[in-house]
C-alpha cells in the first residue's frame, strides 16, 4: 500500500515544497496509459502492457479463491468454504432472488463469477507492486457490459421470440398509440444505447477516478516531505506535517476505496441481475 | 419492465436500479429528440429553433415513460 509506482516514478524529477522552487505536478491519466512490453502497432491498440499482468493476477487470484475454498467441501464447512458458501448466500438473498425470483438461481454461478471476478480486478489498485485497477481501462468493463448487453437479448428472444422481445423493450404498456411515436425512440435509444454504455462507464469511471485520488495524495505525500529543506528545520518539520497530513489522507482514502470497489461490483451483478429479470418477465 | 418483479418486490427493488433506468430514459430523451431538433435546424437552415423544442419534447417524453413506469404502476 506504499505510493504508487508510477507516481513516485513520475516525482522522480526531486521536486519538493519548500525546495528549488517547481511546482507540484500532479498525476495525471497518464498514469492509465502504461508503456507496452510489446507493441504490434495495431491502430488503436495500446499493446500489451501492464493491464495485461494485472487481468491476470486478478483472474488467477479469483480461480485460486474458489479453488482453495471449495476443493475439500464438506457438509461443515471450514473456514474458507463458510466465506465462499457466504458470498453465494448473500448473492443468492441481496441480487438474485430480490430481481429474478427463484428463476434466478439459474443465473447465480454467472452473477458470482463476475462479482468475483470485478473485486479482484477493482483490488489489484490496491496490491503493492500492481497498483493498477483493471476496470481503469475502458475496454474490460466494455467487453463486460457487452457480455451482459448481448445475454439479456439471447434471454429475451429465447423466453418471447424475436418480436416479442423487441416490442417488450420498445412498446410500453398502458400507452396511448399517439404517444407512441414520441416514447418508442426514447425506449429504444435508452435499452440498447445508453443502459449499456451506462453500464460500463459507472464501473469505468469510478475507479478511474478513485485510483486517480489515491495517486494525488500519493503525489502529494511525496512533494511535501523536504526535512532537509534549504529554508531551515523550521520549514523542514513543517514540510513533514504537511506529508504526514497527506499520507493520512492517503490511508482513509485507501480504506474508503476498499469498499468502493466492493460497492461497484456489487452493483455491476446488481444490474446485470436486473437487466436479466427484464427480459425474462417481458412485456411492461 | 414493473409486471412481475413489481408484484414480489416492490419494496426491495434497489434504488440504484431506478436511478440508473430514470437516467438512462431521461438521457435517451433528450439525446434523441434533441438530436432531431438539431437536424431540423440543420437541414432547414434554422439556427436554435427546432434544438429547444426537441429538448424539450424529449424531457417531456422521458418524464411521461417514468411515470408510466414507475409512478402509476
């Protein structure tokens, strides 16, 4: 939970307050942009960079979870397997059930799985070393949201045929048919545009800006620690209250960012629970 | 999207649910009718005449499927 890499990385010019007079240069989306280990020079592609180690320490992280947890299941449980049948528990009782019914239960391994899976892509912002959330990059909460976009439609058209999902999502009832030509774009544009990008831009941009806090007050810790400041002890010890300030500041903000992911997760299943609800139940 | 669902668990549909189906309705009104408005203006060489109307239809449709949706029902 030291600063971040990147950020003590980019301090590295020996700026500090009361010093040489620079300014603080605070982090800035550079920090999602890591240089690639290998590029191919694809347009568009950012190459394969560190978002490509992290994806998969989380993956293998959320893999080892269930195996641990679950390898010598018994009917008393230990304590990894009451964690694990807890986590179902609560996804079962707090997303399924409370959106699908029993019918979700059908859904459960999926919402588990990508519950799971988020919490430990969100965490990697917060192992010493990676410091790099996952979901800070557009395109894992895109393909997720996509993945969920694309199983709410096969739901619906398997439940309702074809027609009978389009015009569940398009037609709302209870209308009169003269309204209809005003409601039915908005119903349209609102279910296949936006509830999506919604979707992905919630997980995105929330870590996106959590990370970004956590780094300033990174940065910040370390532009103000100068106990060997040119403008005397005076200073010096002042300098290292103000970095304390900051690190204190650093570790609440760490703590609070610890149960933002978790919240985020939990609302990304939330969703994709809700989402898949719809489409079983139909028409309006 | 209130037929069944409604019916079990009224009280415990999520709020962030609701606020994430209101944006998305709201944000899909204006964008569509807003964009038609532009169009209009764009097409019929109006500068900022058809823009605000189409805002305006769009919020008031966006505020009428909320109601059906999720007030009367």
């Amino acid at each position: 939970m030291g600063a971040d890499v990147n950020v003590v990385a980019a301090s590295e010019s020996g700026c500090h307050i009361f010093g040489h007079g620079c300014g603080f240069e605070a982090p800035g989306v550079g920090l999602f942009s890591p240089t690639p280990w290998l590029d191919f020079g694809l347009p568009g592609a950012a190459g394969v960079n560190k978002y490509y180690l992290v994806a998969a320490v989380a993956l293998i992280i959320a893999a080892a979870f269930w195996y641990f947890t679950t390898r010598r299941a018994k009917v008393v449980p230990g304590r990894g397997q009451s964690m694990a049948e807890m986590l179902v528990g609560f996804l079962r009782d707090q997303v399924t059930r409370t959106t699908m019914g029993k019918e979700g239960d059908r859904f459960l391994p999926l919402i588990v799985t990508l519950f799971l899976f988020i919490f430990c892509m969100n965490i990697m912002g917060l192992i010493p070393g990676l410091q790099l959330p996952v979901t800070t990059s557009l395109a894992f909460p895109a393909v997720l949201a996509l993945f969920v976009f694309l199983l709410w439609n096969i739901v619906g058209i398997r439940r309702h045929g074809f027609g009978g999902h389009i015009k569940a999502r398009l037609v709302p009832g209870g209308v009169p048919a003269w309204i209809l030509p005003i409601v039915v774009p908005i119903e349209a544009l609102s279910n296949f545009v936006i509830r999506p990008a919604t979707h992905m831009i919630r997980l995105f941009a929330t870590m996106f800006a959590g990370h970004l806090l956590l780094a300033l007050f990174a940065a910040a810790g370390f532009y103000m620690f100068n106990p060997l400041s040119q403008m005397g002890a005076l200073y010096g010890a002042l300098s290292v209250g103000y970095s304390a300030i900051a690190l204190v500041g650093f570790l609440v903000f760490t703590a609070f960012e610890l149960f933002i992911m978790a919240v985020q997760a939990y609302v990304f299943v939330l969703l994709t629970s809700i989402y898949l609800g719809e489409a079983i139940e139909g028409a309006h | 999207m209130n037929g069944q669902r409604s019916a079990k668990s009224d009280s415990q549909e999520s709020p962030n649910a609701n606020a994430a189906t209101l944006l998305s309705y709201l944000l899909g009104g204006l964008a569509f009718w807003g964009g038609v408005g532009w169009v209009a203006d764009w097409a019929l060489g109006f500068s900022g005449l058809f823009l605000p109307i189409g805002l305006g239809v769009g919020l008031v449709g966006s505020i009428y499927l909320i109601y059906i949706q999720h007030v009367r029902s």
